[in-house]
C-alpha cells in the first residue's frame, strides 16, 4: 500500500539507511576488483556482513 501510494523511501532517503548510493557503489567496485573480504567492507563501512552480501547480490539496493 505505502508503496502504491509513493510513500516508501528508497536508498539514502531512508532514515534508516547507514550508507549511501555512493557508498553502494564504492562496496560492489571494492568487491568486484577483489582482494577484500565481505567482512572487512563490513567493518569499513558499519553494517553486518549480510548487507554487504545483499548489496553485492543486488538484493538490496536494486535502484541503483
């Protein structure tokens, strides 16, 4: 329903959000060139290790 009637907030516009579209892709460039671990960008960036899999995955973060 929120969602239909443009009420859901996507990316850094959530008050939730901990990263930011930049961060995103600066987490998926970091991964892709290898040589860092999912934990470690964890740990860069102050989420958990499942957002950092969801991003890569493009489970989370599909807007950009």
């Amino acid at each position: 329903d929120m969602v239909l009637k443009g009420r859901s907030m996507k990316g850094s516009l959530s008050a939730q959000s901990k990263l930011t579209e930049q961060d995103v892709l600066q987490i998926r460039e970091k991964y892709a060139q290898g040589g860092v671990t999912q934990k470690e960008l964890a740990e860069e960036f102050g989420v958990n290790q499942r957002n950092i899999s969801a991003i890569i995955l493009r489970k989370n973060w599909t807007h950009i």
